[in-house]
C-alpha cells in the first residue's frame, strides 16, 4: 500500500480528509482487519480509530497510527474541509459525522487496490493453494449439502479462515442456476462447484464442473473454448468489456448466446467480487498487476448449466494462476 498515492488522489479529487469504515480497506491500509468498529481517517496522514476490543490485535498488526475509537462526534472532529466517504458508509453514520460538512463519493482505496503488489499476489497465490488442495481432498458424493459441508472442512482443514464466500454446489438440473442455493438433493451431473479460500485477507474463487454424458460434455467444451479465447485476449491496456465480448463471440457462434447471463470475470483480492468488472458494459482497462476471474457459462433452463472459473494476473498477457485441470 503506497499512502503517498492515496494523498495525491485526494488532492486531485479536492478532498481535504477521507474517512474509511469498510473493513477490507481498512484492511489494506493498515495490514490489520476490525471486527468491531473502526475507522481509518486520512488527511497528511492516516490513523486508525478502533475500539478497545480490537486494540491489542491492533497494536500487534496494524502499520498505521493508532487512536481508541471512542465516539462519532470525537471522529466528526478529526475530519476538515471536503470529506470523501465511501459509497459503502451507512446513512446512519453519515448523518452523524458528516451533515454539517461537503462530502464527496470517492473509491480512492479502492481503485488503489486494483493493482496488486508482489506480497498481495503471494498471498491470493497461497489461497490459491489452499483451494485446490481441499477440492482434490473432496469427494463428491451424497447429497449437496454434504459435498458443501466436506469441502469447506476441508478449506479449514487446510488453512482457511473461513470460505471465501458461501460454496456453490448444484447439480443436475439445479445447475443451470448460476448462484443456486445448496440442497438435500442427491448430486447428479453436471455438479458445478464454485468456491474459495482465504488466506491473510486474501481470496480465491474457482468454479470447476463434474460432467458426464455427451451433452453435457458438448457444453463443456464450448465454455471451455470461451474461457480459454477470453484468457488469451487479455493485456494491460484493452477495455475490460473486449474480454467479456471475446468470450461472449465463441458462446454466440455456437448458439448459445442467450444462455450466457452474466458477466465473464471480476476483480479478485481482499474481496472475491472487486474492480475490475469484466462485462460487456465495462470501461476500465485492463493494468498489469490486476487479479481477475475469468467464469464463462452456458445455463439451459429446466436442463443443465456449465461454468469454468480460473483467477488471472495480468502480467505482458493474462497468466493462469490457478493449477487444477479443468475436467475430472
């Protein structure tokens, strides 16, 4: 994290202060992650308020200055002159901090956090690990619930605080559900399985699909052939939407247009959902340094659905991070 960035972000924008409540950047500001409410306010200088449950945590973790965090009017004092906040800030504590002063939206952080460092990257690279060595650890029988419950034993198991986020598991024609909900149903092919680790802060996301019959396998292979198109077109400098579009294409030519319904990929970091988005409707470009997920998919309702998810560095082209063959 490079404060000194931020601070000439700020003067660009006209901001005299920022205030940060969202845990994942403060997360990113400091190296130490709240669980209890606390806020980084940057003005020449970024200090963190956090309250007297987190503070010994705290003081072992955090690399920027820290204050108890005691009250909001004592935080509505620390702020001057133009304040951003963060889309994010509850209106509750907006109208207590910030109603007597301009405030200005700003994702000062969070653009930031779009380009990784080398230790960020280690760190998305481990849970990357992580990941696939509890999947290969898994089996997959029972019913949904049970595959789920193993898996992320398995995360823990291994290393992970907790799942990246709540784990996918759908099968047969429940697959053709993008982000179905789990089941007592007994698996049945296709299986899509969409999960994450989490490793200092730090996700993964991957989405692998069990198939079986030749129809199955037919769809199989045009995501695949998306996926696969869609990785190859990635470099620092192209729109974010041409790789969604490079995608889209193959899944079109195959007639499958209408049953791709959502984007190709997101922005992988402290959150598994982040800037950049990869849609067609997307205009950040692509920088060296990003982490993107690249999850092309074909739904056929009342059927099935195929989805193949990997995590990419942008580096001179886009570079697999993620090891696991695609097709088990």
């Amino acid at each position: 994290m490079d404060l000194q960035k931020i601070i000439d972000s700020m003067q660009k924008e006209g901001l005299d202060s920022v205030l940060i409540l969202k845990p994942e950047n403060i997360a990113y500001l400091s190296s130490f992650k709240p669980s209890s409410l606390s806020m980084v306010i940057i003005k020449e200088d970024a200090i963190l308020h956090t309250s007297k449950m987190d503070m010994e945590d705290a003081e072992s973790n955090s690399k920027l200055q820290l204050k108890e965090f005691k009250s909001l009017e004592e935080i509505e004092k620390e702020l001057k002159g133009v304040v951003g906040i963060e889309k994010s800030l509850p209106v509750s504590v907006c109208k207590k901090i910030c109603e007597d002063k301009k405030i200005k939206l700003t994702e000062i952080v969070e653009y930031q956090r779009m380009i990784k460092t080398t230790d960020e990257i280690d760190k998305i690279k481990k849970s990357i690990k992580i990941a696939e060595k509890s999947f290969l650890e898994t089996d997959f029988s029972g019913t949904e619930f049970e595959a789920a419950a193993n898996l992320e034993y398995r995360l823990k198991f291994n290393g992970s605080v907790k799942p990246a986020f709540e784990t996918i598991i759908a099968s047969g024609s429940r697959s053709s559900i993008p982000h179905s909900t789990i089941s007592n149903n007994k698996l049945e092919t296709p299986v899509v399985i969409d999960w994450g680790a989490v490793h200092d802060n730090y996700c993964s996301d991957i989405t692998r699909t069990l198939v079986q019959s030749e129809k199955e396998i037919e769809i199989f292979n045009i995501v695949l052939e998306a996926q696969q198109e869609a990785i190859k077109a990635i470099k620092p400098g192209i729109k974010a939407s041409y790789v969604d579009k490079t995608a889209r294409k193959v899944i079109e030519e195959h007639g499958y247009g209408d049953n791709f319904i959502h984007s190709t990929g997101h922005g992988l970091g402290l959150e598994v959902h982040e800037n950049p988005t990869l849609s067609m409707k997307s205009d950040f470009k692509l920088e060296k340094g990003m982490v993107v997920t690249v999850e092309p998919g074909i739904y056929i309702k009342d059927q099935f659905g195929i989805r193949i998810e990997d995590d990419i560095l942008i580096k001179r082209r886009g570079k697999v991070l993620t090891g696991l063959k695609k097709i088990f």
